[in-house]
C-alpha cells in the first residue's frame, strides 16, 4: 500500500474511532468529564510538548558541538511535531499517540524504525555497531592538473 494510500486510509478511520471513542467515554463518565479530559490532556500535552521539545534541541546543540551529527534528534524533532498535533486535535484516539510521540523511550524507539529503516537507502551496507560486517575501503590519492 503506497503511502498516500494509507494517509487517506487514516482520514477516513480516524474520525470514525475518535467518534465512537467519545461516544463511549461520554455514556460512561457524561459529557462534561469527557470535555475536561479531552482539553486536559491538550494542555498536558502542551506542557510536555515544550519540555520534550527544548530537551531534544538541547541534546542538537550539544551534539554539533561536539562534532557528532545528531541524527536522532534531527528525527525526533518532527516526532515532537507530529505528537504535539496530535495532542491538540480533540480525541482519545490521537491523545494516545501523540502521547507515545512525546514520551521519551516510544519515541526513540520510533525515531530508529524510522533511521534505520526508511532513511537507510535500498542495498546501503549498515553503520554503527548494526553492522555485522567489515565494510572494504580502498584508500588512494588524487592529484588535479589544469
């Protein structure tokens, strides 16, 4: 299933459980609980949100000080966007994923799914201490003449 595909799949059944979830969640706790939670979790997730976010910056910096590209945080960052969206669009449904993009080991975790599996491109030997063979290097010079 390409891409597009599955986005407009989740347009579509989205909405559909956010409804039923409200629905069942208002018959339990009534309406007002239910509207209190709803806007209490946004506002939870707000907050964390900031702290997540300026934690993940910080962790940049250090790292481009350090000389060290910061390949997690730089897929984290949108992690945080995508949860903090998630956290303010009303429902229960996206609360609980966006709450898994803003808590620190899911969205690590997330964040190497994506790395290692999408950002990788097709046949490109594995990095780090992934890789279970020696990659060959061939050294050699070159000398420009104009």
């Amino acid at each position: 299933m390409s891409p597009i595909q599955l986005v407009f799949l989740a347009f579509l059944t989205i909405p559909f459980i956010e409804i039923y979830l409200l629905l069942q969640i208002g018959g339990i706790v009534g309406v007002f609980p239910t509207i209190l939670l709803v806007v209490s979790t946004a506002i939870v997730g707000a907050g964390l949100l900031r702290q997540q976010g300026l934690a993940t910056w910080q962790r940049l910096q250090d790292n481009l000080q350090k000389g060290e590209l910061p390949a997690y945080e730089m897929v984290e960052g949108p992690i945080l966007l995508v949860g903090g969206i998630l956290l303010l669009t009303p429902g229960f449904f996206t609360d609980v994923i966006g709450f898994a993009c803003l808590i620190p080991p899911a969205r690590r975790k997330i964040a190497l799914y994506i790395i290692e599996k999408r950002l990788t491109p097709a046949g490109a030997a594995p990095q780090g201490p992934q890789a279970k063979e020696k990659i060959n290097v061939i050294d050699g010079e070159f000398k420009r003449e104009e």
